[in-house]
C-alpha cells in the first residue's frame, strides 16, 4: 500500500514561510495532481516527499513509515524532472539501465527490465540512439522508463511536460495517464497547467502562497470552487468577478438589478458587499432569465470559439461564443440565475 502522508507540513527559509502546514493523504494507486502558480509552493512539496529538501516542521509517512530522516534512495520513490536530466554520452538503453547498475542488480534483470519499459514506452527501436537523436517527447520518455524500471512505490512529477510543444503536451498527458493505469502505482503530479491537471488527475490539489486551498475530484474543483482564488484559477478563460451589493433582495452589479431566488436570499441573508462569479460558458446569447447589455472592447477567434471582451462597471469580463457568431460594438448576454457564484468580498470564500 503506497499510500503518502503529510501531517503539518512546513518548510521556511530563514524567515520566508513557504510551505505553511500542508496536511494531505494521498492514496494508494491514486493519480493526485498538486497545481498553483509559480511560486506557491508545489515543487517544494514534491522535493520534500522525495527527501531533496529538509523539512522545517511536520511528517512524512510512505507506506505507514514515517521517512523524515530517511535518505532519498531509501523511501523507494523515482523522481522525474522537467529538464529530463539525461546523461548525453549514454545511449537510451545506458539512461535506462543506469539507476539498476548503480544497485548493483544482475546484468539479465536489468535487460529483462530495460526491454519491458522500452516496450511500454515504444522506445525498443531507440535504444542505441543518445538523447541528441531524440525529440523532445522520446526524451521525456526515457526519463519515465529509467523511472519505471526501479519499480517504486511512488512516481513523483515536477512538471514533465512544460519544455515540450502543445501538441506534444497532449499526447504525453495521454501516455502518462496510460502508464499509471498499467503500472498501478501512485503518481504525485506537479503542474502550473490548469488542463493538465483536470485531465490528468484522480483529485487536485489547488495551492496558494504554502496553502491548501482546496483538495477535490476535477469535476469538483471546477463546479464547486471553495473561494474566489480556486474559481478563478481553474478555467479558461477565467471566471468574471464582479463586486455587487444586496439590496432589498435583489444583487445590484453597477447598473444591473438581478432579483435572487429564494436560496439565493438565504445564502446572503446579512450581507451587503458580495463578489459575483459567472464563468464565460455560462454567459450566452441564447437564454437565460438575467438579460445584460454590454460593449464589445475586443474579440479574439480561436478556431472552435469566439471570446468576446467586455466591462461590467469597472470589472474586464469575458463570454465563449460560437465562432460564427457575429459581434457588433452592442451585446446582450443572457444568465441563468443558478449559474450565478456568490463569494464573500472580505473572505473570498463561496456562500453560494
């Protein structure tokens, strides 16, 4: 059982807090996915699982046994780097084998294993080939298969695929989700790529500045965001926030009166002042009981899409439109009411 623990987990530079008491249980054979931007504090995390960085406070458990102290080649862990850390002297078979050399295991076993990982990867005809020779997406899988022959307890990801092209992306995502179902091993996944992480992971983990902000299924994240910092990291574009108030009822956004229905009401019930969250799918021209009239600052045509520009009062938002759709300088947008978030201004946090 290659379950992982964190239990308070800290991690400071001098005075600087950078991981601030991170607890999270990963399970089993799950496919977890740590993303925030730059900065927040999920590389750090990834680095301390694998032994790489000391820990300030809390603990780590691997399979029940607590590994704080614990050398990196002990917890039974392979590491994957973004930079692919291949040796360019080596050939594809000598990057592979070279981790299982260094163990000392017998010369049959490690061709038995590098074989079996080139099969899996659809590297057997490269291995002669050094890493100069290779594309940037046979590089990466290298890297996987000199992974995949030590069979460890836990695969641990620092942003594998951030060097490679965006068609490469997709079909890497495509082969990593693959491997992890046949190897049926835990992955820890680290990513500042929204899309990677809603199409890769079993559950995420959304960080901010050392925080836990939420920790759910994809399908969760994105329709149940916990506060205004998930809700606008996850999705594409980002979702409106518009500052309104509550009056008698109803939610005033600079000219627009919106009356709330009775759930609504409750949610908001001795409030005033309200962030509004409205995700751009779910603004259109079709239908919708919220009608709203908007200037057109700016259009973009991205092929399967139309993203259309606009300002609500002082707030930049934006709507998905077909392509074929033709924007004037005036558009009415259309709402439905239970499409509305509602978030606390002071907090950020959901009340509806």
């Amino acid at each position: 059982m290659a379950e992982v623990v964190l239990k308070n987990l800290k991690k400071r530079y001098d005075k600087n807090v950078i991981i601030n008491g991170i607890d999270l249980e990963i399970k089993d054979k799950e496919f977890l996915v740590l993303v925030g931007a730059s900065g927040c504090g999920k590389s750090t995390i990834l680095r301390m699982i694998a032994g790489l960085e000391d820990i300030s406070d809390g603990e780590i458990f691997i399979e029940n046994k607590k590994v704080n102290k614990i050398a990196p080649k002990d917890r039974d862990i392979a590491f994957v780097f973004q930079n692919y850390a291949l040796y360019p002297h080596m050939s594809v078979y000598e990057n592979i084998a070279f981790g299982l050399k260094m163990r000392k295991v017998e010369k049959e076993l490690i061709d038995k294993k590098v074989k079996q990982a080139a099969e899996v990867l659809d590297l057997t005809e490269l291995l002669d080939r050094k890493p100069k020779q290779l594309s940037g997406g046979q590089r990466q899988r290298v890297a996987l298969g000199r992974a995949i022959v030590r069979e460890p307890k836990v695969f641990l990801m620092d942003e594998p695929l951030s060097n490679l092209d965006a068609k490469l992306r997709v079909q890497m995502r495509s082969e990593i989700k693959k491997l992890h179902k046949k190897l049926q091993t835990t992955f820890i996944y680290v990513t500042h790529d929204q899309t990677e992480a809603l199409t890769m992971g079993d559950r995420i983990v959304v960080l901010d500045k050392g925080v836990i902000q939420q920790v759910d299924t994809p399908d969760n994240i994105y329709q149940n965001p916990k506060n205004t910092f998930v809700a606008g990291f996850i999705g594409s574009p980002q979702m409106n926030f518009v500052e309104g108030t509550v009056v008698d009822g109803a939610l005033v956004l600079a000219d627009i009166h919106i009356q709330l229905c009775e759930e609504q009401k409750q949610a908001v019930e001795g409030r005033t002042n309200l962030i509004i969250g409205i995700r751009p799918e779910n603004m259109t021209s079709a239908d919708g009981e919220i009608k709203i009239a908007v200037k057109v600052d700016m259009s973009e045509m991205l092929g399967s899409e139309r993203i259309v520009y606009f300002y609500i009062g002082k707030a930049k938002c934006s709507v998905k439109l077909p392509p074929t759709f033709v924007v004037d300088d005036d558009l009415i947008l259309k709402i439905n009411k239970k499409n509305l978030f509602l978030f606390d201004k002071e907090t950020g946090k959901r009340i509806y």
